[in-house]
C-alpha cells in the first residue's frame, strides 16, 4: 500500500474544508436573505410557479407509466402477476386481475384478515402506516378550513410586504410578527397533534392483538429461542448437553430438541464441491439432450490442462467421490453433535466434554435421557435419508446411467489417468484435512433450543439465565430458511465490536453526507447557490432558463442521492451480527429512518451543516431551533416537490418493475440458462429472474415514509396546502402497493410487523420535533402568548411519549401468559410437533448425502458412440 506524502494530504483537507465553508456560506446567507426586507419579491417567491411545473412534469410521468402499465400488466403476466405464475408464491387473490383502470380501487375491496393471511403481517402493518397518513392528512385538511383564509388575509407590513405570490401567501409566512392570527396556528396544532396522539394509541392497540394473533401461529420460529453467549465454564459442547441444561431450568418434556452448531467450513467446502460437480454433471447432460452429441473437456490438473475426457463420465465420478466426501465429514459432524463422539484436546484444543452441563451431578441422568431422545431423533432423521439415498440408489443414479450408456470403458490410457487424477485429489482432500482439521467440529458459543409448548419459549425468552451479564441470553429466533448461520457463533466481544463500528461507520456517513445534501438543498434556490458555485455561475450565465429547470429536478436528485443509502447501510448492518433478515431490516429502518430526518428534513432546511449547528448550539444552543424556525416556512414547497417526486418515482417504479426486469433481461443473458434449473438461479448475488421475486425492502419504504410523517406534522401549522399533497401521495401509494403485495411480493421472510414498533418510536419523536420547531417558529415572530399557550401541548407530548414507553412495546413483543396457556391446552396433551423437528439443523448438517442429477436429464435412450 502506498503512503500518501503531504501533497494528497493537504489537497483532501482543502476540498473537504472548501465543502464545510461553502455549507456554512449557505447558512448565513439564508439567515441573511430571510431578514432582508428588500429582497426582490419575483425572485424569491415563485412558489406557485414551481410547483406548478412539478405537478406537470411529474404528474404526466405519472399518468404515463400508469397507462404503459395498464397495457403490460396483462400481457406480460409472469412480470406483473408473479404470485400466479410460480407455484411455490401462488395465492387465491392474484388470480382476478381486474379491469384495465379498476385494479387501483378494487384492491381495495380485500378484507384486511384476507389480506393478512395471504400477504403477512409486514405487508399489512406498512399498509397500515400508509392509512395512519392518510388520516392525519385529512385532519390536517381539516385545520386548512380555518389555516387558509387566516394566513392569505393577514395585514399588509413590512414583514410580508415583498410576498406576492399567492401560494406564499397561503402559509405563515405571510402573517407579521406578533400577529394575532398566530392564534390559529396554535389551536390547529392543538387539533392535528391531540388526534394524531389519540390515533397512535388506538392503532397500536391494533398492532397488538395483530402481533399477538401472529405469535399464536404454530410455527416453528414461535416455539424455539435463540441462546447467545453459551459461558465456557458450562462445558456445553453438544446438542444433548444444550438440551439437558433447559430441561433441568423447566421440566423434562418441556424441551423438544436442542441444536448446537458447529464450525463447519471443511465440510461447507465439501458440499460446495459436490454442487458444482453435480451442476456441471447436470449442464453436461442437458448438452447431450440438445444436441445429440457427448460433451467433452479438458482435465484440469494442478492448474494444467490435460486430456481430452468425456465430461459425463468425468463429472459423474467426481460426483460419486464427492458425495462420499460429503457423507464421511457429515458422519463425523454428527457424532460430536449428538455427544456420541466427545471433543479432545487433541483434535480441536478444547477438553473432553463434561458430562455435567450444570455443575451437578444429578444432571447426569437427565443428560443420559436427553442423549436418548436426542439419538432416537437423530436415527429417525437417519432413516429418513436412508430412504431417501435407497429411492435415488443404483438404480437410479448417474453410476447406473453411465454403465448403461459407456459399458466397461477399455482405454488404458483413460484408466491411468483417472487413476493418478484420483490419488491426487485424495492426497490434496487428505492434506488439507491434517493441516485444517481443527477447523470443523467446535462448537458455536451459541444454539437453537425448540420447546414444546408456547408458554415454556415465552418464558425463556424473558427470564435470566446466567448470573453474568450477557451470558445465556435468549433471543427470539428467526424463521428457519431466514437464519444467518454465519453470524450465530459470534462472540459477544465481536457483537458489541460490530455494533460500535456500525455506530462509528453511520455517524460519519451522516457527516459527509451533509455536504452533498446542503449542496443539492441549495439549488432549489439556485440564484442563491451560483454566487458559491464558480461553475453555477457561469452555467446560468449561459443557459438563463437553466435556473427553473435546476430548481424543478434539486429533489428529484435528492430522492436519487439517497436511493444509495440502502446498500451502504446494508454493508454497515453487517457488523452488528444479526441472526435474520427481520433484526436486519430493523436495524437498516433505524439508520435510515434518522438519515432521513437529520440529513433529508433538518439538514436540507437550513442547507447547512451538521457541525455547523453542533457548533452552534455550542455557543447558543437557541441557534439550532432559530435555524429551523427562519428557514422552514421557506422552504414548504421544497418539501412539497420532495413527497410528490418520491411517490412518483416509487409509484411507477414499482408498478413497472423496473429494476427487476433490468436484471432480469441481464439474468437472461449471462450466467448458465441452459436448463430450467440454471435458468431458476441468481447470479453474482443480485441478477434474478422474474420467478425469483426479492422480498419488500421494509427499511427502505417505512424509511421514506418517516419522512413524509415528518414534513406533514411540521408543516401541517405551517403551509395548509402540505396535508392535501400527503393526503393523495399516502392514497396512492396504498393502491400501487396493495397492488404489489398482492402480485408480486412474497410472503417470506415475514417478521411479524417488528419494524412498526420501532416505526411508531420515530412517529412519537417527530411529534416532538415538530411542536419544538413550532415553538421555536413562534418565539421569533414575538407571539409570547402563543408561546406560552403552546407549551402545554409540548408537555402532553412528553407525557405521551413517556406513557407508550413504559409497556406498551415489551407487550408487543411477547405473547401473554393466558394466551400461550389458551393455545398449549387447546392442542391437547398429546400434540402433533412433528413440524418442530430438525427444523433448525445447520444447512451443512441438514444437506443431501447423495445428490443426483435431476431425473429429467437421464435417458435411457441415450447411447454413446465407441
């Protein structure tokens, strides 16, 4: 690597601190420009007329991409009708496609239990927030009856006497300071914030008994915990002895099965080996259906290129050694998983396993029955693959297909060569075995442990294990096909490692992405922006219309700016070490619901800096509330332009699968497609196919909409016309996604509506930042009256706030103890659990022993030429 000398240095300190300087320089002059009485009114205030011309340019992209997709929906259904066409999404409600127009209100018609069923909780819960903004919006429509009339008739001043224009004339910024008029403003907030809080409390009441019908399923994920940060001292080193350790804490048949990972990277090695002979087998085949002719390639040893081989009888060989590869390290897994093989200090490093998990010895005899139960378990699972291996036995498999079709090979050569090819690999598997044997076989510190009824996981779930902090500690676990097995062993050392550098990693992202931000905020003023900007200024020298244009599109590259912050808070989430897509999500809605306030809302304001306003409050810590409160009546129809290009481009976005579609053109294109199989796969991770639909990205959309509850609950007081833009945008955004839930995503992963909860936390916090404002807003048009008045709306808030966080989120979290006893008794006592079974066995250890080729490709009618 090399070192950077003093020139790069320097050159990077200068443009980060030209970007800082000309940040502030935009703060100042905003401030500036904001008490300037002279200001020329056609200048500043063209509001109408931008807005105007958003509403044509985006309104008519629109009305557009709805009619293109009104024409393709039907032609093209395996884009547009996903959960139709592919078996395994195939639901009931995408079946009626409606009329060309009428999809948009008849989707509608679904009942909310028929949509829950059939599209999830997460899907219904992010309906439901999209109806919660559609009602304040029309209780904000409300407040406008009165808002309206009172702020476009307020007296002539000084202070509002450049404001010509009408829709300026519309908002706060057109009543002088200390006017009576404020009053208005006042009892409107009083109005839109009592309901909004009354509308929380209810809807939430709602969430709760959606969340608690949820976890009355009998799923597999509602009856199992999560227990991270297994302490050394327990000695527990396999399934028997997790197993043991609950059934001495409960009872004896109150724990089903218990699952301790090991470390497994030989073995995933091996299988990963096995599927690509098996698929290269399996492509080797399908070429020989197509074309009538034997592939062949050249043997590839120690990176040379040797003889020319048939490539079904070469990858049918390797396939046979490989899958016993597989089926000799899964063997030895298991025996250590099951306790029948102890780990040594010889092989891994570790000591003999205790038989005594809990430091006592009369949990000797109760590890003994879980060794039973845990065996008995593991040869019905054996006897299963048996049977499985007897269905695709000899004489079904590639060994039986090649002996029909090559008879006895007779070529010497090709015996030798296979020979020395088969000693080699043996020697290379055997040597990687001695030097990274240690590697497979330990265990995790952490394990999956399923109950056999809802209330004894409810219970394990809260109660403490372990006297040390962080030790024992049990965690909701996530769907089976949704865990990530790669983070399940993680320290806590390492947890809490990640989860600073997340922190540390997201802070400064905010940082510099404010540059950016403030930059793009500023050209919705772009006669303000050009006298920082050299190359501005000469631009709109040259092109004078430029100006308009650059205002109209300053959001539209903003909404582009932040489709980014997706992906790199993906890579960020990473750190942190969740166990499912659910935690993923919220922790990613987390980031990017702050992102979207500070930097989208806050930042964009005052087109300044985050450390300009630390700075600031520094010094003064009134200038942060005096930033916002100059600023934002200003900036109303920004944000305005900002929900309608939003909801434009994700509307049509969405409805047109563009994306999707793009990569699936590229799918089509590149990677293997020669059979059916191939053609179903991923490539490179993100290339689908249309069958492959990926699942609601909840983070991303419930972030976006944080931001819409943002600008409506501060601008609601503010700018009366900003509830009837929300009030459409929410509409029609519950259309086209009602649309996509019904059609196109799937179901799974489904987290059973965890992301409201922490959706709810910000709606309780924008309440208060907006009243804030609103207050600050007030101060400074000298209405210490309304000022005073106000304050106790700010108190009830903060009442509120404190009341939801007492309960109301832990029992949203948990089942009640009557409800998991109502569901235990009503099964009886004799319970079907076999949907519980091996259902949280690591995928190395629950892979195939004998893969085949897909039976389709095998043709007894194939015969090869001698």
């Amino acid at each position: 690597m090399e070192v950077l000398d003093n020139r790069t240095i320097d050159g990077i300190g200068a443009n980060v601190s030209d970007g800082i300087c000309f940040c502030k320089n935009l703060v100042s002059r905003r401030l500036a420009s904001d008490s300037d009485d002279d200001d020329d009114s056609t200048t500043n205030f063209n509001d109408s007329e931008v807005l105007r011309n958003t509403l044509i340019l985006y309104g008519g992209i629109f009305v557009g991409a709805i009619i293109v997709f009104c024409f393709v929906r039907r032609l093209f259904p395996s884009a547009y009708n996903v959960r139709n066409t592919v078996h395994r999404l195939k639901t009931n409600l995408a079946e009626d496609q409606h009329g060309f127009f009428s999809w948009a209100w008849k989707v509608w018609d679904i009942s909310e239990a028929e949509f829950l069923q059939e599209c999830g909780v997460d899907a219904t819960c992010y309906l439901r927030i999209l109806n919660i903004g559609f009602r304040l919006s029309l209780v904000g429509l409300f407040c406008s009856i009165w808002l309206l009339p009172t702020y476009y008739t307020a007296d002539y001043s000084s202070d509002n006497e450049p404001i010509t224009d009408w829709l300026v004339k519309t908002t706060i910024a057109h009543v002088p300071s200390g006017d009576n008029r404020l009053y208005a403003t006042v009892f409107a907030s009083y109005v839109f914030f009592l309901y909004s809080m009354r509308l929380v409390l209810n809807e939430f009441q709602w969430f709760i008994n959606i969340r608690h019908q949820h976890l009355r399923r009998p799923i597999p994920r509602h009856f199992t915990v999560l227990v991270r940060n297994i302490p050394a001292e327990l000695e527990i080193k396999s399934n028997a002895m997790l197993a043991a350790f609950f059934r001495k804490c409960f009872s004896d048949d109150a724990v089903l099965e218990a699952r301790l990972p090991l470390t497994s990277s030989n073995l995933n090695r091996a299988i990963s080996m096995r599927d690509r002979s098996l698929a290269d087998l399996e492509h080797s085949l399908a070429l020989l259906q197509k074309t009538g002719e034997r592939p062949t390639h050249r043997e590839q040893l120690m990176g040379m290129h040797g003889d020319e081989v048939d490539s079904i009888e070469y990858y049918t060989q390797q396939l046979e050694e490989r899958n016993a590869e597989v089926s000799r390290q899964m063997e030895a897994l298991e025996a250590i998983a099951t306790g029948s093989q102890p780990l040594s200090s010889s092989s891994n490093g570790a000591q003999t396993v205790s038989n005594d998990p809990l430091g006592d010895p009369q949990s000797s005899s109760l590890l003994e029955s879980s060794n039973e139960t845990d065996t008995k378990h593991q040869s019905r699972l054996a006897g299963s693959e048996i049977g499985n291996s007897a269905a695709c036995g000899p004489s079904s498999g590639p060994s039986h297909f090649v002996a029909k079709t090559l008879g006895t090979t007779t070529a010497v050569a090709k015996k030798a060569t296979t020979a020395v090819t088969t000693a080699a690999t043996q020697a290379a598997t055997g040597a990687v075995d001695l030097v990274m044997g240690r590697e497979d076989g330990i265990p995790y510190s952490a394990g999956f442990v399923v109950f056999s009824k809802l209330s004894t996981s409810n219970a394990a779930l809260q109660m403490i294990h372990h006297e040390t902090p962080f030790s024992m500690r049990t965690l909701e676990a996530p769907d089976p096909e949704d865990v990530v097995w790669k983070n399940v062993g993680r320290t806590h050392k390492d947890l809490q490692s990640g989860k600073v550098i997340s922190i540390a990693l997201t802070v400064t992202l905010c940082l510099v992405w404010t540059i950016p931000t403030s930059f793009i905020a500023s050209l919705s003023h772009a006669e303000d922006a050009r006298e920082d900007v050299g190359w501005l200024d000469d631009l709109f020298d040259k092109y004078p219309n430029m100006t308009a244009f650059i205002e109209l599109v300053a959001p539209l590259l903003l909404v582009i700016l932040n489709s980014i912050l997706p992906a790199i808070f993906g890579l960020i989430t990473r750190f942190e070490g969740h166990i499912g897509s659910g935690t993923v999500q919220a922790s990613k809605f987390i980031k990017l619901a702050a992102f979207m306030i500070i930097q989208t809302f806050f930042v964009s304001a005052v087109s300044g800096t985050v450390t300009q306003s630390i700075s600031s409050a520094v010094e003064d810590p009134s200038q942060i509330v005096e930033f916002l409160a100059t600023t934002l009546p200003s900036q109303g129809t920004y944000f305005v332009q900002l929900v309608i290009i939003i909801t434009v481009q994700f509307s049509s976005f969405e409805l047109l699968r563009v994306i999707p579609i793009i990569f699936a053109a590229v799918r089509g294109c590149v990677g293997p497609r020669l059979t059916e199989k191939e053609r179903s796969k991923r490539h490179w991770g993100f290339l689908r196919p249309l069958s492959d639909p990926l699942f609601f990205q909840q983070a991303f959309f419930a972030s976006q909409i944080i931001l819409f509850y943002v600008i409506l609950m501060v601008y609601c007081p503010l700018y009366p016309l900003a509830p009837l833009v929300t009030a459409i945008c929410f509409q029609v955004m519950g259309s086209v996604y009602r649309h996509q839930f019904i059609y196109i995503y799937p179901t799974k992963p489904d987290s059973g509506g965890k992301f409201l909860v922490n959706f709810v936390q910000f709606i309780l916090l924008a309440m208060f930042l907006a009243q804030l404002t609103i207050v600050g807003m007030l101060a400074l048009n000298k209405a210490p009256t309304q000022v005073a008045l106000y304050i106790p709306l700010l108190c009830i808030t903060v009442l509120f706030i404190l009341y939801m966080q007492q309960l109301h989120f832990r029992v949203a979290r948990y089942l009640p103890t009557h409800a998991c006893l109502e569901e235990d008794l009503a099964r009886g006592e004799n319970p079907d659990l076999s949907f519980l079974h091996g259902t949280y066995i690591q995928p190395a250890l629950a892979a195939e022993r004998n893969s085949q080729p897909d039976p389709s490709l095998m043709s007894d009618d194939l015969v090869v030429e001698t």
